[in-house]
C-alpha cells in the first residue's frame, strides 16, 4: 500500500490539465505554446504555416537553446517534421517538411555528385538513356496513352482579332475525361511553328490577361500557341472538382495531355513545320514543359520560365506526386532539363523566387553537359534579379525573343497592345450552366456530366478521397454562395476556412473509429453504450482548436446573422425547425420561454457542427433540447401533458382530414 501513496498524491496534486512538466509525463507542453515562448524569449516573430491543433511536445523546455533560436527551432519542429525558414532578422516561417524543397546548398551538392557520373557525352548519353526510361516508367504514362480514345474534338467557332485567330477545343483523353484549351493561329499562310503551353499555377489561370497576350503575340509572330487547363482547374474542375489537382494523377494526366494535344496537332494541322516545335511555361508549367521535353523527341526548343532548379522539384503534386525525381538513383529538374542537349533552350530566372540561383548554379552545370555537344550557344539564360515569381513583361519578352530566334519568327508583328483580352468565357469549351458541370454541345457526345471513372487507373482509396474532398469544396463553395459576399477575398477565405474544418472533422471521425472507445455503461441510462455512444465520444476527443479556429475566421470576415447562417447550414436548419415545434406544442409559449430555448439550441448548434452524421448531430439537439424541457417543467408547465396532448391534437387532425 505504501508504495501506491506518492504516486496518488502526485496524481492528485497535478490535474491533467494543470500539470507542471515533470518526469513522469515528459516534461511535455502543447506545441503552441512552447513556440509561443520562443517568441517571447527571443524577441522574433514566427509565420505559422503549420498546424500545432493537439500536438505536444515531449521534454519540451529543454529543447530550447538560450544561446541559439535557430538551434531551438530545430529542436523543437524535429519531432513533428515541421522546419523553419528564415526570412529575416526577425521573422521566421515555419512549414511542413517538403520532399520536394531543398536548399540550395543541396541543389550544389546533388549537382556536384551528377557531374561524377559522366565526363563526356557518350556517359552522358548513357545516363540519357537510364532516366529517359526510368521517368516514363515511374510517371506511368504509357499506361495513360494506351487508353487514350481517338481524337474527336469538339472545336468552337475560329474568332479573328488583328494578326491571329482563337479557336477553342475540348480534346477528349480518358473516355469520359475532357482536356479544354484554346489555339491561337496566325492569320498569314504557309508553315507555322508550334509551341505546346501547359498552364501554371498563376492566379486565374490560362484565362489570365498576360496568358492571353503571350499566346496571341507568338500567334501574331508566326507560331500556333496552344495553352490548356491544368488537372482540376479551369473547365476540368467541373468534371473532377479542383480537389483532384493536388493529386499524383494530375502529375501523370497533364503530361498525357500535353502529348495527346501534341499527337492530334500534328495529325491534322498540315501547316505545323514538325522541325519547329516547342514548349513553354512558366512556374508549375514551365516543370511541365521539362517533363514534355523529357517524353516526347519531337519537341525542338525548350524555354521553362521561373521555374527550373536543382533543388526545387515543384511544389504541388501535379509536378512532384509521382517519383520521377528517384529515376536513375536520383536526379532533379536541371538535369532533366538537360536531356534537352544540344538542342535550343532559354531558361528564365528572377532574384525573387528558388530560380534566383539559376546564373550561378545550374546554368554552369548545363553549359556543361550541353559542352559534351559543342552547342553552348545554344543554351541561353535571361536572369532578372530584380524581379519576383510572375510571368510579367520582361519574362515575355524574352520568350518571344528566344521563339523569334529559333524560328524565325516575324519580330515586326511583336505588339502586345494589338492582342484582344477576352472575358474568361469567352475561353470555355462548353457553356457554363447552373450545377457547374459540364454540357455538351453535340448529342452524339457522352454526357459530360458525368464525372469519368478515373478510379480504374489510380489508387482506388486515394481517388475515394479525392471525390470526398471534392463534395466537401463543393459544399462550403455553395454555402458561401448563399451569403451573397461582394468581396471575393472575404469569400475565398471562409470558403477555404469551412472546406478545412469539415475535411479535418471528416479526417478525425475516420481516424478515430467508435471502435477506439472501450465498450462500457452509459451511466445517464445504465444501458451499454452504443455505437452511437461510442463514435459520440470518439469525436468528442477531436482538439477544441479546430472549433475555435472556425468560428474565430467566420466572426472575423462575416456579420452574426451570416455566422447563424453557416452554422445553420452544418445543422440543416435545425434550430429553426425545432423552435417551430416548440412554438407548435407549447401553448401560449411565452417570449422568455422562447428565448431560453432559442439559446439552447443555438447552444446545440454550435455545438454540433463538429460532428459528422446526422445522428450525432441529432443527438447533440437532443442533449440541449432536454435541458429546454427540463426549463419548462421547472416553470410551471408540464412537459409530458403538453407532447401527450399534441400528439393527440394531431392525430384528431389527421382522422379529420381523412374523413373529409
């Protein structure tokens, strides 16, 4: 017995709760605070790009450093995989660990262990060969084309504006999954160059005014420009929704896009000079444009813009979702880059983004490799230090001055004011329509309705999820659509603040099945739980910042009536539908009464908008409604008498309505 009692009294002396860290739990403190701490002690400001929800941190205190926060930082992040990012003096970001981020340091080091493999070019070209293979297999792509069904594209009306024309297109890939883009031609005759343009990740994607203006002044100079929608942007999110783009199957379906658009292009556009074929794009499509290069010889000049690096391979799994970056023991997107040897390619860099180490970098180590061809003057590197992550006037320009070169382009025709900005409609394929899918304008085509069955190809659970994220995007989108918001920032960002809060809601009742809750007594009934019971309590444990951080982002951008609005839409209306029962079953309900159980069940409300089935929700209203019972008996009313006698009220209601 005696050896029970210091353990008992340490239990009692220290509440769960209100624990001081102590051996006996792991000196362990909530993550948040510990980092709030290093704030405070060191006088720096953290940039939160982590979630520190329930999370604690074991022997907490004396991973601090009090000579060092970046030796702190790193000692307390360790054990979560979170990692910081200097900014400046006083600023530090701290994220996610990123597969695909290194820093440059690495990127020289990786470089340096490359350059070892091969000395000429006929090593060169032996390892050209390894990854040549080993990126199609890792990729899968071949996968992909083999079902690609034939070219029957829907094509638009051809739009002529001054020195080129608009054509759009919905090229159907996948059976059932559309690719859309538009086609800018030149307006003169004879042989046309062609330059493939997969879509980056910039703000308003192809449909953008500097998208526009570069397609249709390389049109005005004498090459076919084909731009088209990311995976899960554009005119394809209406198909797989905009959840399915951060997914590894846009990494591999972009890619078979590219060469599908690439195949019927040259199939049937006589025009096209095959010796004048290039790929261009900036940020996320200039890494697309790498790829493309990489699996498709036809392809005559390369220009990646604000994008290449050794120690960058893309920050969304479109670019990096599969490990292409593994192929021959190991590579990155500058040697990708230089399979491209000895033919022309321009590579853009800013000071502004992971591109900044281009001059100094990974430019040398292709001049290298392109060395082993004698064609040095073939590679040429536009850097703007000063510049930022766009792709903005002087970006442009050296594309069509590289383009103009290496085709022969018509550099007198080189005027962005002559080139018409069309409104974003103006670029679709299929006409917009009230549920946001897509219609088709040709009967003899499938529905476009219906979403294609891309499960077949890829990961059965992860497509599963991707079509929950996509119900649940597509659920916050439209209850944001109700509020009526004007300011479209306010909007993106409760959008994007109620589509976290039900995936994270959805994530923890998956990951915490009732199965977790011992089977037991409820002691309000003395009966064994059930399920119910039992997911009730799962759920329960989910951290109570995922609430706080909902409601504090509603109260922060929206009025009370449209917080009351979007609560209402987790509940489906119950709090109103309740008090109407109320109202109909009490009589001569009185202002106070209505205003206890009006509180109570937006009590309710609130409350259950972290459950995820209707049940729990139900069962949430069901806790608060028995308190307004409870209310009522306390003052003077008979709760059992009144339910007795409108039921009754009811049923002579019905036997009446049915005899007449």
């Amino acid at each position: 017995m005696k050896r029970l009692i210091f353990p008992l009294l340490l239990a009692v002396a220290l509440p769960l709760e209100a624990q001081t860290p102590v051996y006996e739990n792991q000196f362990t403190r909530p993550l948040g605070d510990v980092l709030s701490d290093i704030q405070t002690r060191f006088g720096v400001r953290l940039k939160f790009d982590i979630d520190t929800v329930g999370k604690r941190l074991p022997y907490a205190d004396f991973r601090i450093r009090p000579y060092s926060v970046e030796e702190s930082l790193t000692n307390v992040l360790a054990p979560f995989d979170y990692k910081f990012v200097k900014q400046n003096e006083n600023l530090y970001k701290l994220k996610a660990y990123e597969y695909p981020r290194r820093t440059d340091s690495d990127g020289e080091k990786l470089l340096a262990y490359l350059s070892t493999l091969y000395a000429d070019k006929q090593a060169w070209e032996q390892r050209a060969t390894v990854l040549r293979a080993e990126v199609r297999q890792r990729l899968g792509v071949d996968t992909l084309l083999n079902a690609c069904v034939p070219a029957r594209p829907i094509l638009s009306k051809v739009r002529k504006f001054d020195g080129y024309t608009v054509q759009n297109f919905a090229l159907e890939t996948l059976p059932g999954l559309y690719v859309c883009g538009s086609i800018y031609a030149p307006r003169t005759k004879g042989k046309q160059a062609l330059i493939i343009c997969p879509n980056g990740h910039f703000g308003g994607g192809r449909y953008r005014e500097d998208q526009q203006q570069r397609m249709a002044t390389l049109a005005r100079m004498g090459a076919i420009c084909v731009d088209y929608d990311l995976f899960g942007w554009g005119e394809s999110a209406f198909q797989v929704g905009s959840a399915a783009h951060r997914s590894s199957a846009a990494h591999v379906i972009q890619a078979m896009n590219g060469l599908a658009i690439l195949d019927y292009l040259l199939a049937t556009h006589k025009e096209i000079d095959p010796k004048r074929v290039g790929v261009n794009g900036g940020s996320g499509g200039g890494t697309q444009a790498v790829l493309l290069s990489v699996l498709d010889n036809r392809f005559t000049a390369l220009a990646p813009v604000v994008s290449l690096a050794s120690h960058f391979d893309g920050g969304c799994p479109c670019e990096s979702g599969l490990p292409i970056q593994l192929a021959g023991g190991g590579t990155c997107n500058a040697e990708l880059a230089a399979l491209f040897a000895p033919r022309p390619q321009l590579i853009v860099s800013d000071g502004g983004d992971w591109t900044a180490s281009v001059p100094t970098l990974e430019f040398p180590y292709l001049q290298r490799v392109y060395g082993f061809y004698g064609a040095t003057d073939k590679l040429t590197n536009v850097h703007l230090p000063k510049e930022k992550h766009d792709f903005g006037p002087n970006k442009r320009q050296a594309v069509y001055d590289f383009f103009a070169s290496t085709f022969q382009l018509n550099k007198k025709m080189l005027d962005e004011s002559k080139v018409t900005i069309e409104p974003e409609e103006a670029l679709y394929s299929f006409p917009l329509v009230k549920d946001s899918k897509l219609s088709s304008r040709d009967a003899s085509m499938r529905p476009l309705q219906q979403t294609p069955d891309l499960a077949k190809y890829f990961d059965k659970e992860r497509y599963a999820q991707l079509n929950s994220d996509a119900s649940i995007e597509k659920k916050a989108t439209e209850w944001v659509a109700s509020l009526g918001l004007t300011n479209e920032k306010d909007a993106g960002f409760v959008v994007t603040l109620i589509y976290n809060h039900l995936r994270k809601v959805r994530d923890w009742h998956n990951d915490h099945p009732y199965t977790t809750v011992p089977e037991g007594i409820n002691p309000l009934t003395g009966k064994p739980l059930s399920k119910l019971d039992r997911e009730m309590i799962a759920d329960s444990a989910m951290p109570r910042e995922v609430h706080e951080k909902l409601m504090s982002g509603l109260r922060r951008v929206l009025t009370e009536e449209q917080v009351e609005q979007v609560l209402d839409k987790y509940t489906v209306g119950k709090v109103a539908f309740t008090l109407k029962g109320y109202q109909a079953i009490v009589p001569n309900i009185t202002p106070k009464e209505e205003a206890y159980i009006l509180e109570q069940l937006k009590l309710a409300r609130e409350q259950a908008i972290d459950y995820k089935s209707m049940k729990q929700i139900s069962a949430i209203f069901e806790i608060y409604k028995t308190n307004c019972e409870q209310y009522l008996n306390n003052n003077g009313r008979n709760w059992r008498q009144m339910f007795k006698d409108y039921v009754n009220k009811r049923k002579a209601e019905k036997e009446a309505e049915q005899k007449n």
